[in-house]
C-alpha cells in the first residue's frame, strides 16, 4: 500500500460517521458513537480492514453478461467497481462472485441477485449512496433490473470478524 493510498483511508476514516448500525436476528440496532475505529497509524492496520463483497446470481455470466462473459474478468471489474464505490483501494478489498443456478427469488429462476457488502464505513447514508451504484451496475452488466435483487450491508464490528486465527478486535488491541 502506497503514502497515497494511506493517505486517502485517513481522509475517508476522518469523514466518517462512527453512529454504526448492526443487524442482530432481524433488527437494526443503533450502536453507541464509538471511537472503536483505529487512527489509523501503519499500512499494518489498514490491511486488516477490508471490506468484504460477496454476489451470488442465478444467471451464467457467459450467457447474459453485457460487459464481460468471463466470469473471473467480470468479478475482477465488480473489485474495481466495488473499491470506487465504497472509496477503499483495491488492495483491501475482497470480492465473491458465484453463479448459482437454484438461486430464486420471488419465487422464479429469471435472472436475479443477493448481495453482501460488508464494511467498516457501512452507515444509512453510505448504503443509500451504494444501493444506487450497485443496483446501477447490476443493470448495466447483468441487465438485471433493480426489483430482482437484494443487498444486505453489514458491520459488523472488530469482534466479529476472524483473522490470523484471532479476531480484528484482539489484533487492534496488539497494536
Ligand atoms: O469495526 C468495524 O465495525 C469493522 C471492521 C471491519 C473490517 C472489515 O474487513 C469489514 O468487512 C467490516 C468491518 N467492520
């Protein structure tokens, strides 16, 4: 990770909202304003906080994709999509893509999406902001319309999330 890059994390980090908002069993549940989320203060750090996107459809992307039928070329751009839109350089972040043919939804097999963004700068007015992007770009890529999918934004929070064998939480604290 580039001074640039670091620099541009700090900027976004500094903007942010820290009123966060989990989803337990259903109910959306208004955090405390934390100061839980790390000054960020070594390329160490910003590495462990990395979005995390994961897309499941029920088309073949061979057969419907408008900008790449490759599935690895086309998940490769949704990574890029995805860094522009949530303002994280794509070396942090981490994307899924599956194609997944018993996906229904309203009952039907036409072509249609689920969708997971999880990330630390998750919060009502980002989500408004990346609902539309990323509705947009399963239009213009997929052609899939904006009433055959849904997205799910998360935050987890630090305790919640593994790595290293250990929790983000227990690795911010050996900081
Ligand atoms: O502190 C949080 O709420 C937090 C950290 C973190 C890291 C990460 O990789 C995510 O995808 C989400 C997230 N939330």
């Amino acid at each position: 990770m580039n001074r640039q890059e670091i620099v541009k994390i700090r900027r976004i980090h500094s903007k942010m909202d820290l009123t966060q908002y989990t989803i337990k069993a259903g109910h959306s549940r208004a955090k405390k304003p934390t100061n839980s989320l790390p000054h960020l203060s070594s390329s160490i750090q910003l590495s462990l906080i990395m979005p995390m996107i994961r897309l499941s459809t029920n088309i073949k992307l061979i057969d419907y994709s408008l900008t790449d039928p490759n599935l690895q070329e086309w998940a490769k751009n949704f990574s890029k999509f995805s860094a522009t839109t949530l303002e994280y350089p794509e070396e942090v972040i981490s994307v899924l893509v599956t194609q997944n043919e018993t996906l229904t939804f309203k009952g039907t097999f036409d072509p249609a999406f689920l969708l997971t963004v999880s990330s630390p700068t998750s919060n009502p007015e980002n989500n408004l902001k990346w609902s539309a992007a990323y509705f947009d770009h399963m239009k213009q890529t997929l052609g899939i319309a904006d009433d055959r999918g849904f997205i799910s934004f998360e935050s987890p929070g630090k305790p919640y999330i593994g790595y290293k064998s250990t929790t983000l939480e227990e690795l911010f604290k050996q900081k």
